[in-house]
C-alpha cells in the first residue's frame, strides 16, 4: 500500500481529500504529519501549473507520492478575477474579509452578470518526477449575501443553481459529489490507482 501525501495546508481542503479519496487502497498523510515546513511559491501561469510546482517539489522533498491541486472562483463580471488570485485576494486575509470584498466589488452587478466557476486542478507526483493532472469545474453564481456554514473559502457566496443553495449550505456529502475538487479527484482517483498498481 503506498503512502499518499496531500499537499496542502488549508485544514478545509485536507478534510475533504480525506473524504473524497476515502475508498482508495493508500494512507493518507500530511505535510505536518511529515513535518514538512518547505513552502513552494505558486508561479505558474495556470492552475494546472501552479499544482504541479507544488506537487514535485513536495514528492521530491518527501520521497512520497503527492497529491497538490490549485483551485480558484472566476467571476464573469470581474473578467474572471480572482483566479489564480483567489486565495491571495485581499493579500493575507481571512476567508471571510476575502468573499466580502467580492460582494463589495459585485454590489451593483445583476444577476444574469454574476455568473462564476470554480475550476481546480490537480496535479499528482512521484519522487522520481513523474507526473500527471486532472481537472474539475463547477458553475454557479456570486449570491447578494453569504448563507450556510459547511465548506471554506467563498463557498457562502457561491450559488448552485441546481440546487438553489450556495455551496456552504449543501452537506459535505453533496458538496463531495459536485464541487470542482470532486470533480478533479474523481479523476485523480485512477491515477492514483494505476500508479498504486505499478509500485
């Protein structure tokens, strides 16, 4: 059985890899498990490149298979801002300061102009540099106002239309079906695999 390594320090994310690569024949570990304090900076022109960045330098540093992904909100209105910014939106701010300066910046938009994605790439690595990457989308909306209190990041103001709520007010069991990180993982899942197969 190979030992996996989520790449990640965003305690939100970390759970729901757990949940979303639960049923796979790996252990799951950390970097804080690992004690690893490396931090890759995230300079990639894409989020397939910034995954990438950060899954080999963390395998090479680990000796471990990686997984890291880069996911971001693009909003129509904003010409697809945060992007690759979404996490940095606001410099170093909380989840919170981060969707309610996307409100503020959307306060006069109508509806029919508030559409966004989520999009989110993942990248897994070996040790001995191999790697591979997987894609995920998910299209909604930027709600007038943050509602729910499961998810992280914009998830109170990103609203699925199919399911008339935002994406903090679905469970983590649906959210898990349908988000973008699903979405990838769901992907990712067979390389995992093949990789697990191989070794």
């Amino acid at each position: 059985m190979i030992k996996l390594l989520i790449a990640t320090r965003n305690p939100g994310k970390l759970r729901e890899y757990r949940e979303l690569l639960a049923d796979l024949p790996v252990i799951l570990t950390s970097l804080a498990q690992e004690g690893l304090t490396l931090e890759v900076e995230e300079e990639g022109a894409s989020y397939a490149e910034n995954a990438r960045l950060k899954a080999i330098a963390y395998a090479r540093a680990s000796g471990l298979v990686t997984l890291a992904d880069d996911s971001g909100l693009e909003v129509e209105a904003l010409g697809g801002e945060p992007g690759l910014h979404s996490a940095r939106y606001e410099g170093k701010a909380s989840d919170e300061e981060r969707y309610r300066l996307l409100l503020r910046r959307l306060k006069d938009v109508p509806w029919e102009r508030r559409r966004a994605r989520f999009c989110c790439a993942i990248a897994i690595a070996t040790p001995e540099g191999e790697v591979h990457t997987a894609e995920g989308m998910c299209e909604g909306f930027i709600a007038y106002e943050p509602k729910g209190k499961y998810g992280f990041g914009y998830d109170p103001v990103f609203y699925v239309p199919e399911y008339g709520k935002t994406m903090a007010e679905l469970p983590p069991a649906v959210k898990n079906r349908i988000s973008h990180r699903a979405r990838a993982a769901r992907k990712a899942k067979g390389i995992i695999k093949r990789l697990h197969d191989f070794r």
